[in-house]
C-alpha cells in the first residue's frame, strides 16, 4: 500500500508544464515563428514523469529548438529545411520571379536565406528561456504549497 501520494505535486507540475508549452508556443507565434503542420511552434508537447525520485517536467521540441532559441554562427543550411520554412513562412518573392512555378520561386528564396545564414548566421531569440523565467518564479510557490498539502495529507494517513 502506497502511502506517501504526490497528486497535488503531480497535478501542479503539470499545469506548469501546459503553461510552459502554451507560453513558449505564443512567444514564437509573436516573433514571426508559422503555426502549420510539422513546424516547432506546431509540435511542442509537455511531459510531466517521475523517474525514482525525481520529478521533471521536460518539452518535446522538434530538433532544431535549439537554434532559433539560441541563434548559430555563419554556416551553409540544408537546402531542404530552408525550402520546408519559406513555404511555410509568408515570403514574397522579388517581382523577377513572379513568372516562375512556385516551386522555382520557394527555391530561389531558400538559396537567398542560406546565403544570408553563410554570411551572418542567424540570431536567437530565446523565447523559451523567457517563458521559463516568467512562469518558474510563479510556480515555486506553488509547488511548496502543493507539496505541502501532499505531506499534510500523508501525516493524516498515517496517524488516523
């Protein structure tokens, strides 16, 4: 029989974890970061586990988190990648390539950002990093409370 429950901890934890998500999601939504299918902002998912005594509260990110949170140095981008996110990002092309099919169009912008990216790299925006500091000095209080009750609860238990 398991005395000692941690569902207030447990159910905290996971509203952090929602409110981490949901903050992070708006922040890239604000700074310019597309919604559709298969992108960061799109695939974000928060995980709340215990593993023995630990309690964590993690994200799922797409890769390339890291780089829009923390910008990179002057490098040569995948192609690829660089398609993927001017078709999902709403570029115009130049007026000399409006004649072009649009799969030429999304090519020529995704060779002119990878010739930015070689020439300055990219800048982070530490969204995420933001969105931690708001919310973790909140929660801390929370999280003693919600602990508190659970231990409260467990002195009940075991002296009833």
């Amino acid at each position: 029989m398991e005395l000692f429950r941690l569902t207030h901890l447990q159910q905290i934890l996971e509203e952090l974890g929602e409110n981490v998500r949901q903050g992070y999601v708006n922040k890239l939504v604000q700074n310019g970061r597309p919604t559709m299918e298969n992108t960061l902002a799109s695939t974000v998912t928060a995980v709340v586990e215990c593993k023995g005594t630990v309690w964590e509260v993690s994200l799922n990110l797409q890769d390339y988190w890291k780089y829009v949170e923390e910008g990179t140095k002057p490098h040569w981008a995948p192609i690829k990648p660089l398609i993927h996110w001017v078709e999902v990002k709403p570029l115009i092309p130049r007026p000399e390539q409006a004649n072009l099919p649009r799969e030429k169009q999304l090519e020529s912008m995704a060779y002119a950002v990878r010739w930015k990216i070689h020439e300055e790299g990219t800048k982070g925006t530490h969204d995420l990093r933001e969105t931690e500091d708001v919310l973790l000095g909140r929660y801390q209080e929370l999280i003693a409370e919600a602990l508190g009750r659970d231990t409260f609860e467990y002195i009940e238990k075991i002296t009833a």
